[in-house]
C-alpha cells in the first residue's frame, strides 16, 4: 500500500486526510516521530467547487514550499487551476492516482473537521 512521508519545513510528516464541512478533502502533515501536527496542506475556500480529486494547496504564508513537498511526495500531480483568495493566488491540484487509492480504502474512517 501506498504510505507516503512528506519532507516538509524540516519535518518529515504522516499525512493525514479528513474533510471539511462542505465534503472537500482537507490533508494535514503529522511528525513522524511524535505525531504533532507540523501542517494543514490543504484550504477550503468557500465557493470553488472542486472534482473528488482535487484539492486548493495552501503554499503560501508558514507553508510556502508545500506544493512542492506534496509533488516530491506523489501525494499530487498537477496544478489545474488557480483560484483567488483574498491577496493570494492558491493553486488546485490533482492528486495522484495511488493517493485516490488509498484514500477509497480508508474514506468510510475520514471525520468532518468543522
């Protein structure tokens, strides 16, 4: 199976899938020593409708470089689009198809986060 390590802000982190509230996936980068949470991956922006593939990556601010840790990993591919929030450009992503894989297996477990 699939279980990929993401090298990210000098942590090397478990990822972690759950959903927002409007049932688009949220990842959040857990270290892997000690499990605390190093990063939440991923934004939910009110409004962009996104495919079951597809996530908006938050590569801006404290996690500048994430998108690029995420495509090093082969957690995502592509960039597909760009949307705006607020100042910020924030690019939607496919993820890859080993990521999809596990994640139908385990997505009956995977909580709202609210």
């Amino acid at each position: 199976m699939f279980n990929p390590t993401v090298i990210f802000s000098g942590y090397t982190c478990d990822v972690q899938f759950s959903r927002y509230h409007d049932n688009n996936l949220r990842i959040s980068l857990v270290d892997i020593v000690d499990g605390s949470p190093v990063a939440t991956a991923t934004v939910n922006i009110e409004g962009v409708k996104l495919a079951s593939n597809e996530v908006c990556i938050k590569d801006y601010s404290e996690n500048a470089g994430m998108l690029m840790a995420l495509q090093a990993a082969g957690i995502v591919e592509r960039v597909v689009d760009v949307v705006q929030s607020g100042y910020v450009d924030v690019p939607v992503v496919q993820l890859t198809d080993n990521v999809m894989e596990v994640y139908e297996t385990i997505k009956l477990e995977i909580k709202v986060i609210e």
